[in-house]
C-alpha cells in the first residue's frame, strides 16, 4: 500500500489536496504543502496540478460523501 494513502495530512494540507481536485491551481497553496503532497505522490505537475491514481484514493477518504464524478478533474 503506497505511503501516500496512510501518512496524515495537516488540515492545510488536506485542503490543499481538495483544492487541486478542483481545479488543478494551487495559487494560494503554501509551497511546503505543494512539496508534501508530492512527495506523498499524491499529487504531479507544477502549474497545472493533477492528482495521481493514489491522490484520488485519498481524496475519496477524504470526501466519502462526494458523489461520483463530482471532481471531474480530480
């Protein structure tokens, strides 16, 4: 199981994650959030952020409740 699912996140962290699940710009994004998040591997990119296969697991932890489909970009 990749650490990025297990490893807790700080509440900014999570929130960061939520906002580039949406839509992929991380403008007001603490830089050392950013850095974790990618270090987890949950998320990729630079300007344009993604969430990899395992951010998207963890933001289905997250957002148990999110319907399906309802981060298209995530």
């Amino acid at each position: 199981m990749s650490r990025g699912l297990d490893a807790p996140l700080s509440p900014n962290e999570e929130r960061t994650l939520i906002r580039l699940a949406r839509d992929g710009r991380a403008a007001d994004a603490a830089d050392r959030d950013l850095k974790r998040l990618r270090a987890l591997s949950l998320v990729e990119g630079d300007r344009e952020w993604r969430l990899t296969s395992t951010g998207k697991k963890r933001l289905a932890r997250l957002l148990p409740q999110a319907p399906s489909g309802a981060m298209s970009k995530a």
